[in-house]
C-alpha cells in the first residue's frame, strides 16, 4: 500500500490541511525532504517548507527536477481530484500521508494517495479508493467502501458495511447507520444520523438526516 519514495516530496497544496497532512507524511516518510506547490504560489506562514511555484506548474516539476512522488493535501474533492489527474498525467506518482497516531487493520487497503490523520480508525475489510481522506478521529468500520476522493471528516463514525460514493463529503460528526449507501458528490452536514441511503448529488442535514436539496 505504501511506496518507496525518493529524496523529495512534494505537497500540492500549502494551507492549514497541507499542514496536517505534512507532519503525517513525515511519519510515513522520516528520511524524504518535501516542497510544496498552491494556487497561488504561496503558503502559510508556519508551513515550513519551500513553495516553489503554483499548481500549474506540475509537468514542468516532473520534467525539470527529481520530483516525481506527491501527495495532494487539498481539502476540496474536486480540487483533490483535479490535481491528482493533473499530477498522474504528467508522469508522477502518489504517495499516502498515514499518520503514526492512526490505527489501521491489518486487512485494510486501499489506493495511492490517501490521507489517514492523527486518531483515524480504519477498520477489517474496509477498502478506500485514491486519495481519500479519513481526517482526525474519524472512524471507519469494518466491510466498508469509501470511493476515490471522498473526504470523511473529522470526528466522523461510519458503521460497518457502509458504501460512499467517490467525492462525497462526510461532515464533521456525522453518524452514519450500518449497511448504508450514500452516493455519488453527496454531502452528509456537520452532525446529521444517517438513518437511510442517500442519493448520489443529495446534501442532507440533520437528525435523523433529511435532504435539503
């Protein structure tokens, strides 16, 4: 599931999430030395690695120095998932950012780039596609399926047998039920039980939660 990786590192994206996801990578990787690209060109103050350019500058990273291996410390799904498919297209590879304070079975796995941060729980069975992200004391039961470039956010409980569908957006606190189905760009909000499936594109809230688009 993890990858040897070379001298340098490089994180797209250079927020605060870029922050988390840095010291996890350094957890992953203590010998590897990192940079970072943004939007912008530029990073928070307290970063502490170089910013060496803007995100659209990825081809010309891979062909002009000794970079191929990133992690894409971006938040949104969308935006993750662009930069991930920019990056691969321009012959790099993904490594995963796994925190030294998670916890993760044994018969876990999942696909290149994931985010698993301090307190994450992975459990038996569970499959996560690429660059997922299991943010701070969220768990995941056993037997589940989260979909590429879904992000489950902190504090997050998902029970055992879950399926959620690639860029869905679980919310801070949220619950959700054994067996359920989310689909598609759903986004569950901050707190909400998920009590039944819910559709691919729906945004539900609440307890239990109840679509409001």
């Amino acid at each position: 599931m993890m990858v040897d990786v070379g001298a340098n590192v490089l994180l797209i994206g250079a927020g605060g999430h870029a922050r988390v996801c840095l010291e996890a990578l350094r957890d992953t990787h203590p010998s590897a030395d990192f940079v970072a690209v943004s939007r912008t060109g530029t990073g928070i103050d307290s970063l502490g690695i170089p910013v060496i350019g803007t995100d659209i500058d990825l081809a010309i990273i891979t062909e002009s120095s000794d970079t191929a291996t990133a992690h894409v410390a971006i938040g949104s799904n969308r935006a993750r998932k662009d930069a991930a498919n920019r990056w691969l297209a321009a012959g790099g590879t993904l490594v995963d950012a796994v925190s030294r304070f998670s916890m993760v079975s044994n018969s876990a796995s999942w696909e290149p780039g994931v985010a698993l941060l301090p307190g994450a729980v992975v459990n038996a069975a569970t499959r996560l596609g690429s660059c997922v992200i299991v943010n701070t004391n969220a768990s995941i039961d056993h037997d589940c399926l989260v979909g590429s470039f879904a992000h489950i956010g902190p504090g997050v409980a998902v029970a055992g047998g879950v399926t959620i569908g690639e860029r869905a957006l679980v919310g801070v606190g949220a619950r959700i039920l054994p067996g359920i189905t989310i689909g598609d760009d759903a986004v569950i909000g901050a707190g909400a039980v998920v009590i039944r499936d819910v559709p691919p594109g729906s945004v539900v809230v609440g307890v239990p939660a109840r679509p409001i688009r």
